[in-house]
C-alpha cells in the first residue's frame, strides 16, 4: 500500500525588497503613500465621508512612492474604512467630485488656494454618489476597499517627478460613512482641506503628515507622438484651431500608419495635445462639447488621397469622447517640450497600423461652443510634401459639417498617443478583470481583450451575485479587496452564445506554454446532460511576425461545464504552439431548454509555463511540485475560500501541484514535506502542525520532514529553501516527488 503524504505551505515575510518588474499588457495596484495593501494605517478621519458637512481637500503624495517607473493610465481611486468591519451605512451625497492632477508644488508646502497647487490636471469623476458596493474585509485585518468610480482614466508619469494630487469635493451630504477613514502618518505624504466649504478657493487647515490611504488600479503605458519623434522636443509650427478660437469647427487629423512604432495591434487609452510654446501657460479652458473619433483609414494621408466628405475617410470608427471638455490651467513644462494635455477619452480603442489594406490613422474632433479657449497656439510640423506623414482636413466654422472645407498640404498637429501593445511577450501574464475600467455591470475589457461585437447577452464585470442563485457570490479566488470576474447571464429563451478574444501572445521562449482560469458554470436542474454549458476555446494562430492575417483557425478544446455552484480550475494545453504568435477565443454557450439557470463567469486568466514557480531561481534549475488535491482542516475544498490552514495528500513516488495565493508580492515560501503525524507537533513561532513523525529530539521539530527548495539540487542551499511568489502574489509548482 502506497504511503500517503501531507504537505503544508508556509509563507514567510519577505526579508528582502525586490523591485517590481511592469510589463505593459497588465493591470495592476497599489496603495498610496506604498506598502498599504495587507497594513492599515495607524489613524483615521471623518474626512470626507463621515461628516455632514460640505467640504473640500487635496491629497499629495509624492511621485517617489509609485511602483511604475513610466507613464501609467490611472484608472481608479479607492479609500478605505478605518475598521475591519463592513461600513455600516450607505454613503450618499449630491456631488462627488474627483480631481487627479500633476502637482506644482511640493507636498510639503502647498500654495494656500487649490487650483494654485495643480500642475496639469482635470476632473475624472462628477455628479452624485452612492456607495452600494460590498466593503466586507477580505483578509480581516484591514477594512474595504470603497470605490470612486471614476469615469476617466488620468494618464500620469511617476518619473517626471511631480507629486500625484487626489483631489475631491463633497456637497449635499445625505448620508455619511459612519465609520473614519483610514490614515497613515507618513513623510511621503500630505493633506490640505476645507471641512465645512465644498466650493472654497483655499484651505483651511494643513498641511497634514496624515493622510489616507488610497488605492489605485494602474495600466503601464507606452508612447509616442504622430507623426513620430517629437516627443522630447515641440516641433516647427502652430496653429489656432480648434483650441485657440472660439468657432465651431470640425477636424480630420490624418496620419500615415508608417508612422507607428509598433507593427501590430494597439490599444489606445489616450490621446494629448500640447501648445506650440514650451514657456507658455494654458488658459483653464471649457468646451461645451468635444467630440472624439477615433478610426483606421483606407485612404492615404495625402491630399490627393483623403476624401472630402468625412465619413469616407473612417474605416471602424468608435466615438471615444464626447461632451464638456475642461480643464485647470495647464503651467509652463520648463523643458524642451510643452506639459502635453490628454483629451480624457472615456473609450479605449484597438488600431492595427499593419493590418491588410490599412494606410492611416484619424482622428476626428468636432468642437462645439467653446466657452473659454487655450489662450495659445497647438503644437504641429510642416515640411515638404511627402516628408510630414500627415495632413489636416477641416471646416472652420461648423461643428455638424459632413464634409472639409480646408485643408493643408504636409502640416498636421502633434498628438501623442498613450497605448498598449496588444502583443504579448512578457510572462507569466494573468488577468484577474479587478483592475482596468472594472465597474459593476460595464462590458469595458481590459486592454487588448475584444468582446464579440453583437452578441446575444454580452459578458459584464460583475463582483457579487448578480442573478441569485445562478452567477456566483464571489471572484474565484478571494484575493483581498474587491474582485470582478466576467459573466454572462442566461436570461433569454433561447440559448446564449457569447465570446471574448484574449490579446496576442507571442509564445517565443515559452518551452511549455499552458493557458489556465477558472470558470463558473450553473446547472441546477437535473437531469444535468440537458443543462450542460459548453465553453469552446478556440486559436488563432498568426503568422510567424504576429502581423497580418491568421494563418488558421482551430478549436483546441471543448469543456462540458456540468458543474454546479462552485469554480473550477480548467487548462488548455499551448506546448505545440511554442514559438507562435496565438490569440485565444473563449466561446460560451448556454442551454435554455429548461429555464434561465445557467449563467457562466470566467476569472483569473493566466498564460505562461507549465512549470515551475514564477520566481525564484531559474527554470533549468527546478522540477515541479504538484498537488492533486487542497482541503482546509474542516474537510471542505480550498476553492470555497474558507479560512486555512490547507492540507493535500497524493502518493509518494507521484506527481503533486500547488498553487498559493499568498497576496505579497515576491514572497519567500518554504516547503514543509513529511508523512502524515497521528499526532499533533508544535513548530516554535509558526504553529501546529501534523505532519512529520513525532520529535523524539525535544527541539519541537517533528522528525522526519523535509524542506523542498529546487526538488533537484542534491545540496541544499538557502535559497534552494525558498521559493517566491510572483508580481501578482501568486505562486504554482508543479513538481515530480519521489521520496
């Protein structure tokens, strides 16, 4: 009879910071001021939920405390309770306004009015709030998190140096918090505010080494300008329109799609404009309405080429802005270029600069009574014909026209373009939906993730049951904070069909590629053979540059999703596809035959190698440790997210796997391995445990344990002993033990 074995996972504080690689296809977060995600602050405020009172604030942190090195689209705030219980009443107020801006001035010595201390800044959230959103602690040492919803991502560069401003105003409270805000007494750090004036010009008390901590989901950016190469400088011309004049006009800024550095599909999060002026200062400026399309074009950028009539020139247009345009007033860079200034677009959009038939890149503005204009020239480059890469086709003095009534032969503005590279080629990648433009009920994707453009019901984030009894009550893996999943609900009387496409991976350096996630699929009425829900993943296959067509198309993988209520983990085999450039398609299905039971929800994406963990040491240097199966010590299954400690058991001489989610980044873990105790033994500082045969020493250590490291060094060294989790706080083994 084959012995059994029980492992237990131990993690242990990380001892040593490791900085924190970014790769530009993922979300991620952080807390501000840093290191805040698993700590609470050590002090709290009735500022600015918790009080009846009108009232208005600024807090400043220091661009030091940013993980990201580079330009990042901020795409949420978030506050927490000062308590690690749920917040006990349901916020609510007539107007909450959030401001994210680059600082003028320094944390530590803020100007007395507001709008003095603000760089480059607008707002990214307006009207009224309600906090309905679940705030039960996660881990039961630090409260909710609790969302600002904000409605525009702020694009943001830590390495400029200017210090990050979280601004707010509160009016027309209705229903305060009821419980402080958590703070932190920092030095990285300051807060300056009005608590009884939501429209007051100055503060009136700070500035203050308390201050609260915020969350943040960021997306790493790349950029560039168009036409290409003048990013570090302004280029050879200017022009009044449409932002220094005061008629409304339409605009076809035209650009060659050789002007991209990336061959290949982008997605584009934002798009800046600057005045032609290093030295000069941007009026605070209004527009009524500014309207934003973004689109390919068949057509060259030539005058020769581009159409009169507007509409001709867009091939897969999307309206990605519209409505007020404003902001403050914008300081002088004190550099070679101007402080670019973003649009705020309220849409990503995907654009391949390589795709068959695409020659060019447009961007159509319609402005429309402008109220208070820049004050200055924009920024643009004039050359000989043919030499530019890029041209403008306008009416000057209507913002419905349909057609251009002037045009300029090689002179366009400079527009710099924020995006991500839809490629993928830095691994592992994981997508958990918790982070880019995640809101209850919204169908935005993360970057480079593409819903089906007409589908039956489409998939929706979600972070709590949305249909009781048939979607889940939580994301799969119970990560602290609030988590989304993707769901689509089975509410019609015919079967649902739905699908997202993944982003492009290029596999080249992956021996072992594998895709994981986890699905909930419901199926409650028996028998299940008639309830079964199917997930279909499909594969493009690109040629061997990413670019161009597919060379196919193929189904890898069929899974009958019989399973009722729960998450299970499921996998998709990519070994044979090492080297290729592939885009996953995950095709869902739904059987109504017997009512509006069988919604589906997909989470925690994750593409890299089968093994081993993702940190630690190098992959030629470990095995793999796999185990089958995780129970907690009540006997219920890990996936149920019941508190630990875990257990798993599997055959000696056989093939066992983990996965911890540990939620620290690059944590040392070590792993404990011995044949089950029939007693209980007491590891000193760490716990009880059963494992290991009974300590016969008297040093409290049982005998017979062992410490994995590698699983294939004869000699153990000390970091032979440790494994890390990864960026994301995940780690997976998958290891081949024999004892």
């Amino acid at each position: 009879m084959t012995t059994l074995h029980r492992l237990i996972v131990i993690s242990f504080v990380a001892l040593l910071a490791l900085p924190l690689t970014l790769g530009a296809q993922a979300s991620f977060e952080q807390t501000l001021p840093a290191g805040y995600l698993q700590t609470q602050g050590n002090g709290g405020s009735f500022l600015p939920f918790n009080t009846t009172n009108d009232n208005r604030g600024h807090w400043q942190y220091a661009a030091s405390q940013f993980a990201a090195t580079g330009p990042v689209m901020i795409n949420e705030v978030y506050l927490r309770s000062a308590g690690t219980a749920a917040v006990p009443q349901n916020f609510a107020c007539a107007e909450l306004e959030i401001t994210l801006a680059e600082a003028a001035t320094s944390f530590g010595s803020p100007a007395a009015l507001f709008a003095d201390n603000i760089h480059r800044g607008f707002v990214v959230r307006s009207g009224p709030y309600t906090l309905d959103t679940d705030t039960t602690s996660r881990n039961g040492v630090t409260g909710g998190w609790i969302p600002m919803r904000l409605q525009k991502s702020f694009l943001y560069d830590p390495s400029e140096g200017r210090d990050l401003i979280v601004g707010y105003r509160v009016c027309g409270v209705t229903t305060t918090l009821g419980v402080s805000i958590s703070h932190q007494i920092v030095g990285t750090a300051s807060r300056y505010a009005h608590s009884s004036d939501c429209n007051a010009a100055a503060f009136s008390f700070g500035p203050s080494t308390l201050v609260p901590i915020v969350k943040i989901d960021y997306t790493p950016v790349l950029e560039q300008t168009l036409p290409q190469g003048h990013l570090a400088a302004n280029s050879n011309s200017a022009t009044a329109n449409p932002v220094n004049t005061n008629a409304d006009q339409t605009w076809q800024w035209h650009y060659d799609d050789d002007e991209f550095q990336v061959q290949g599909p982008i997605t584009i999060t934002e798009v800046s404009i600057r005045a032609n002026d290093a030295s000069a200062v941007v009026n605070a400026f209004e527009f009524t309405n500014f309207e934003v399309t973004l689109a390919a074009s068949t057509n060259d950028y030539g005058v020769a080429g581009h159409d009169p009539v507007f509409a001709n020139n867009l091939t897969n247009p999307k309206v990605v802005r519209t409505g007020p345009w404003k902001a403050y007033a914008t300081q002088a860079s004190g550099g070679a270029s101007s402080t670019w200034i973003s649009f705020q677009l309220e849409e990503p959009y995907v654009y391949d600069p390589n795709a068959t038939s695409i020659d060019g890149f447009v961007v159509e503005i319609r402005s429309c009574s402008l109220l208070t204009n820049w004050g200055t020239n924009l920024d643009g480059v004039s050359g000989p014909t043919g030499t530019v890469g890029g041209n403008r086709y306008g009416d000057l003095s209507s913002c419905t026209a349909t057609s251009h009534s002037f045009s300029n032969d090689e002179f366009v503005p400079v527009i710099k373009i924020s995006y991500v590279n839809n490629t993928v080629s830095s691994y592992p990648y994981t997508e958990n939906f918790d982070h880019y433009g995640a809101d209850p009920d919204t169908t935005t994707l993360p970057p480079g993730w593409r819903p089906h453009p007409s589908p039956t019901n489409p998939f929706r984030l979600y972070d709590r049951s949305h249909s009781t009894g048939t979607s889940p009550s939580d994301h799969s893996t119970n990560r602290t904070g609030l988590g989304f999943y993707l769901s689509s609900e089975d509410s019609g009387p015919v079967s649902n069909t739905d699908f997202v496409r993944t982003p492009r991976f290029d596999l080249t350096g992956l021996v072992n590629p594998i895709a994981t996630f986890w699905v909930y699929s419901n199926s409650t009425l028996p028998p299940i053979q008639l309830d079964q829900n199917v997930l279909d993943v499909s594969l493009w296959k690109y040629s061997p540059s990413g670019n161009g067509a597919s060379v196919f198309s193929t189904e890898v993988d069929q899974l009958g999703l019989i399973e009722s209520g729960c998450w299970t983990k499921y996998s998709v085999d990519l070994a044979s596809y090492s080297g290729a450039v592939v885009q996953l398609i995950l095709l869902i299905s739904t059987d109504s035959t017997n009512g509006f039971f069988h919604d589906i929800a997909i989470d925690d994406f994750r593409i890299g190698e089968r093994f081993p963990s993702e940190g630690g040491q190098a992959p030629q240097a470990q095995a793999s440790l796999d185990i089958n199966d995780c129970w907690n010590l009540n006997g219920r299954h890990v996936d149920t997210g019941d508190d630990g400690p875990y257990y798993a058991s599997g055959r000696a001489a056989g093939r066992f796997q983990v996965e911890v989610d540990s939620q620290a980044v690059f944590q040392p873990l070590a792993l404990w391995v011995g044949p089950l105790n029939v007693g209980v033994a007491t590891f000193p500082t760490v716990g009880q445990m059963d494992t290991g045969t009974p300590d016969v020493t008297g040093d409290g250590i049982p005998e017979g344990l062992f410490v994995f490291g590698s699983g294939l060094n004869t000699v153990l060294t000390p970091l032979d002993t440790f494994f890390f989790t990864d960026a994301t706080g995940l780690m997976r083994l998958d290891l081949q033990i024999n004892p």
